[in-house]
C-alpha cells in the first residue's frame, strides 16, 4: 500500500507555494525511486489556510513551504516507508 500525501492547491497555499511544493516532493520521490511506495496528491482547501501549505499524511496535518520540503520527506515520509 502506498503512503498517501495530499498537499492542497487551493488559493491560499497556491500563493504560498503549493506547486513549488508538490514539483519538489515528485522530484525526491523520483529520484530516490520510490513512485511504487510514495503517491502525491493535490486537494483543494483543507481549512488551515493560515499554516501556510498544508500537507496532510492520514490525518495529519503538516505545515510545508518550498524551503522546508526536502526536510519534510527526511522527517515526515522517508520515516513511514
């Protein structure tokens, strides 16, 4: 089963950096080959607009800009793989 990360692209966090975001985490996903065990997903506002780009792993809510992706995965994602 693959770990599911959703990261909103509505209004607020689009301005704040979603696409940048999801751009990243496809990237280090790619290149650390795990397509087969990592699935990213887009939604649309997730009611916690003032955190910034919201990223949710199962019920989880993560607060996520383009600067701190790549700690995100070290610490959030490559951690339940």
């Amino acid at each position: 089963m693959k770990l599911r990360v959703t990261v909103c692209i509505g209004s607020s966090c689009h301005l704040k950096g979603s696409r940048q975001v999801v751009e990243e985490l496809r990237n280090i996903i790619e290149d650390n080959c795990l397509e087969d065990k990592v699935e990213i997903a887009g939604t649309f506002c997730l009611g916690q607009c003032q955190k910034g780009v919201c990223v949710t792993i199962g019920d989880e809510f993560y607060s996520v800009s383009p600067d701190t992706v790549e700690e995100f995965f070290k610490n959030e994602i490559q951690t339940r793989i």
